[in-house]
C-alpha cells in the first residue's frame, strides 16, 4: 500500500467519503479503501469542499495565479471566478452553504458557489494583511477584524455589502488576547476565543 507522508490540511467530504489533503507536490484525494488520487500537481497552499462534495476550490498550483476549482474526478479545471484576479483566501461558506465569503486584500468579498454573483463587501485603501471573517449564524451577515478602521477591533457588515459596523464598543484585539492567539467564532451569547494555530 502506498504510504502519504509530510501531508497537511486534510479535510473530509461534507458526505465523509473522501479527504482532501496537500502535500509540498500538489493537492490529493483519499477515499476510505486508501486509493490515493493526485488531482493537481503543484504548490497549492489552501484547498475548500464545495458543499455539492462533487468539486474542490483550492488556491496555488495555478499558472495564471488565481483561484481554480476542479471536479473530484480530475475533469474541469477552471478558474473558479472570472470577476477577481489572483489569489483568494479565507474561504466561508454560509450557514445554508448556498454562498461562500472570501478575502482579497483590499477587500472581502460574497458570491455563489460557483464563483458567480461577485459582491464586494468591504474595502479599505490602507494596506494591510486580510483577517479570517466569520458568517452570522442567520446568514444575513458576516464580521471580521479590522485593524485598518479606528478604533481597530471587530466589524459587521450585511451579506449584502450594506451597514458596516463596529461589533464591540472597545478595541479588542484577538491576535493576542490574554497572550494567547485565538480564532473567534460566533456562539450563543456573542463571540467567543478559541485557541489558533497556523
């Protein structure tokens, strides 16, 4: 049986058929019996199911240095959407998986699935690093951490691109919060830290 060594960010299938796993070489497939499948050969750093489990969108391994999305099969390679050049990072799905929220310094961004329906949510002209931003649990918006806006701390925005907000009332920093670097993520009673790692 072949072995898969140095392998990492392994994710099932939303039917748990398969793993979706990187390795330094590209982007693979696993199903349950162990059959090993490499469906792109490259330097991918970052891959998401789509919610159809029929597809996988991933950043890296592309010529044209954008974002693609491939069957699980091997079949389609494509770019995943037209409407944004370059990589796409930070991927979420909503709460119903009927759309996906993605970050592109300067901007985040919503649209469908299938790359379509582009909406730019946020933009800021200062450079910066992008942040992870998070889906409510209604779906009808998003927040995330911005330390481009004063005071810097975490934002809310529609899922329709309108009234950005401060989330909290005083800056919150949640890349050293208690001197432990956490993820927030949205629960009953508000946001709350878990522990992060790269």
């Amino acid at each position: 049986d072949e072995v898969m060594d140095d392998v990492w960010n392994y994710r099932w299938s939303p039917d748990g058929s398969k793993i979706a796993t990187l390795r330094p070489d590209g982007l693979y497939l696993i199903d349950t019996e162990g059959i090993i499948t490499e469906l792109v050969r490259g330097g991918v750093w970052d891959h998401w199911w789509n919610p159809d489990g029929e597809s996988i969108i991933y950043s890296g391994g592309s010529r044209e240095r954008s974002t693609e999305i491939i069957n699980i099969d091997g079949s389609e390679r494509r770019r995943f959407t037209e409407d944004i050049d370059g990589y796409l990072y930070w991927l979420t799905f909503s709460p119903d998986r009927s759309q996906l929220a993605a970050a592109q310094s300067p901007s985040y961004y919503v649209m469908d699935t299938d790359g379509s329906g582009v909406l730019e949510l946020y933009n800021h002209p200062t450079p910066n690093a992008m942040n992870p931003l998070f889906w409510f649990q209604d779906g009808g918006s998003l927040f995330f951490y911005s330390s481009r806006e004063r005071p810097a701390g975490f934002y809310s925005v529609d899922s329709d691109g309108r009234n950005l907000q401060p989330l909290l009332e005083e800056y919150w920093d949640y890349t050293d919060f208690e001197g432990l670097r956490v993820e927030p993520q949205w629960g009953q009673g508000g946001i709350h830290g878990t522990p992060y790692s790269s």
